[in-house]
C-alpha cells in the first residue's frame, strides 16, 4: 500500500461559515441557537491579547452560565497543557457544554478542536496522535480566526507536541473539523506586521508544498492554485493589510486548510516543526525560516517568497540553528525525520537516504 494514501474518498469540509467585515455581530445568534436545541453553557477558548480589548469580548455576548478560557499564545500547544483543561473543565461539570468556540490565531484554534474531541471520546490527547483515531463525533464547535494564514479553521487536524515523546502531532480526523466558522477581517486589522505576513505565509507554503508533492489530487490542486493567487495578491501589493487584502487573505487561510486536508505537506513544515520542538519556534516564523535553505527544492517559489519579503519590508530571522551543540542537532534530526509522510511526499520513500544526518545538519546550518 502507498504510504500517502490516505483512505479519504469522502472528504468533509467545514458545514458552514460566514465572512465578511463585521461577522462577528452574527456569532451570539449563532450560539443562542445551539443553546435552544442542546442547552447548556458555551466554552470559550479565546486568544489571551483579547483580556485587554473589552470592546471586542462584549460582542461576544457571554451568558452567567458560560465559561471564558483565555488561552496563552507563547508557546505551541502541548499534549499535556490539553489534558489539564479537560481536566479542568470535567471537574466544573462542563463535560457536554452546547458549544465550544475557539477565537484566535492557530494555537487558540487548535486548542479548542482538541478538547471537544476528548470531551466526548475521553482518553488522554496523546491516545489520538495520528490518523482517524478520534471515534466519536466531537463538541459542536464554532472557530472565530483572529489572524489569517495556518488554516486550523478549516482543517481536520489540531496539532500538539507530546512533550515527553519530543513528538509534534495532530488528531487528524473528520470530527476535528469545525461545524461552524465566523471569519471577520476586521479582527485581523491589529496583528503586528511580521506576525502577519509570517502567519499568512502558511498558507502561502502549506499549497505550494501540496502543489511540489506526489500525492496529488483535483480538488486540492484547484484550492492551493488559488490560495497562491491571492497570497500573490496580498503580499505583492503596496498595503498587505488594506481591508480588502485582509478579507482575501482571511479566504486564502480557508482554502489554503481545505487544499492542505486532502494533500500532505513537503519539506519545508518537517524543519519548521523540528525547529518548534527543539528551539521553541513558533510554526509560522519557523516555516519562514526553513526558506532560507528552500532554494535546490522549491526554487521557482523559493525566489517569489523572498520577493514578498523584500516587497513589504519583514524581518526574518537568520542564524537561529547555527553554532548548536551535536545533541541539538541529533534532537533537530530526530525532530524532522520522524514526519515520514510530508517527507515521502517531498522527496520519495527514499528520503532517509537523502536525508542523511549530516544533510540534515547542514540545511539547519544554512537558516
């Protein structure tokens, strides 16, 4: 059996969503629904920058019975961090709340993906690292993305490290798909420059990855050739963040998660998530890193990202993996060759072979 072969003949996508400057008024009606039919409170999973805007939580129209978690962003989320809030969340009683809404960036996202999914299947979030291991359908829940780019909203997947394992994961399954997405621009109109471009750039790099590899198909062909099209358009143009490039970028996280749900990653996402265990990296800068050593793999894309780069002026961090000890670069190869998939896709079921140590050594040299 071909190892990319994923058994996904009936792919789903996300049930419904709205978009649109000003969506967010529509996400309390949404909720009031939900609590009509199921009843309940609503678990909020909200990105921790918002305890500081109020403006933006009181649209969120929270009832008594609700129950707010605002979830730290400076690191990536881990296996053991997910336990503790199911935990937690268990001993209040709220083991079957009418909804979950994550509000945020991709750590926030996927946060909130993970506990809906052991809420209902329980289990530890390690038990379901891997492919089709989630059982049992999840916590209805509704994503609400802050910034654009990882497209977690969209994905059937919540990637976490296992810590104890030095493993970066996800739950791939059709229950990690969201029933329900509020994509407003106008939440991301306060994102830091560079945190923008570098969390737009997944996108941009989850399709071309897709597009480069061997497991290839027409639908995720058609998704990724437009999420192109429109980071082109975003960050080829004199204001990456006007209204209208936030809105298009906002639609390039989207179809940039529905290219990635049916295709696999390459290269570039195997160092990045090898940078994040072993340094501490977040995804997204780490991706934009990789590209510094991306040229012999990707050189036609390798030139166009550095063309972004120059055009809006962002800083991209160098020399990061440079001067390590050999036990940090035995844990970096460890890290990024364990991603057999995505490797397979990239280079071939040969790539151990062009993966040597040493190779692997002197690509994370070069970033």
């Amino acid at each position: 059996m071909n190892i990319l072969d994923t058994n996904i003949k009936n792919v789903r996508n996300v049930l419904r969503y709205t978009i649109g400057a000003g969506s967010l008024t529509e996400l309390p009606n949404l909720l009031e629904r939900r609590r009509t039919l199921h009843g309940g409170p609503v678990v909020f999973f909200i990105d921790e920058f918002f305890q500081s805007q109020p403006d933006i939580i009181s649209h969120l129209y929270l009832s008594t019975n609700d129950h707010a978690i605002y979830v730290p962003t400076k690191e990536e989320p881990c296996t053991d961090q997910v336990d503790q809030i199911v935990t937690k969340l268990q001993a209040d009683g709220l083991n079957e709340p009418a909804a979950i809404v994550g509000m945020g960036g991709g750590i926030v996202l996927d946060v909130a993906k993970a506990v809906a999914n052991l809420l209902t299947n329980g289990g530890l979030a390690e038990d379901y690292q891997g492919w089709d291991l989630v059982k049992v359908p999840a916590i209805y829940k509704v994503a609400v993305p802050t910034i654009s780019g990882t497209g977690a909203e969209a994905t059937r997947t919540c990637v976490m490290t296992n810590k104890r394992s030095g493993l970066k994961l996800g739950m791939n399954s059709d229950f990690t798909v969201y029933d329900q997405i509020v994509m407003d621009p106008e939440l991301t109109a306060t994102v830091p420059r560079n945190q923008y471009f570098y969390t737009g750039m997944d996108a941009y790099i989850h399709c071309v990855e897709a597009l480069a590899g061997r497991y290839r198909n027409a639908i995720g062909d058609a998704y990724s050739r437009e999420t192109i099209n429109l980071c082109r358009q975003v960050f080829l143009d004199g204001d990456m963040k006007s209204s209208l490039n936030r809105e298009r970028l906002m639609v390039a996280s989207y179809l940039g998660g529905c290219a990635i749900a049916t295709s696999y990653v390459g290269l570039i996402h195997p160092f990045s998530a090898g940078l994040s265990v072993v340094l501490g990296l977040h995804h997204c800068v780490a991706n934009c890193i990789v590209m510094r050593a991306m040229q012999p793999y990707y050189p036609e894309f390798y030139e166009e990202f550095w063309a972004m780069v120059n055009k809006q002026g962002i800083s991209i961090p160098e020399g990061v993996a440079q001067n390590l000890s050999d036990d940090k670069y035995e844990q970096l190869f460890a890290s990024t060759i364990i991603h057999q998939k995505p490797l397979t896709n990239a280079l071939g079921e040969t790539y151990r072979d062009i993966l040597t140590p040493d190779k692997v050594q002197s690509i994370f040299k070069k970033i």
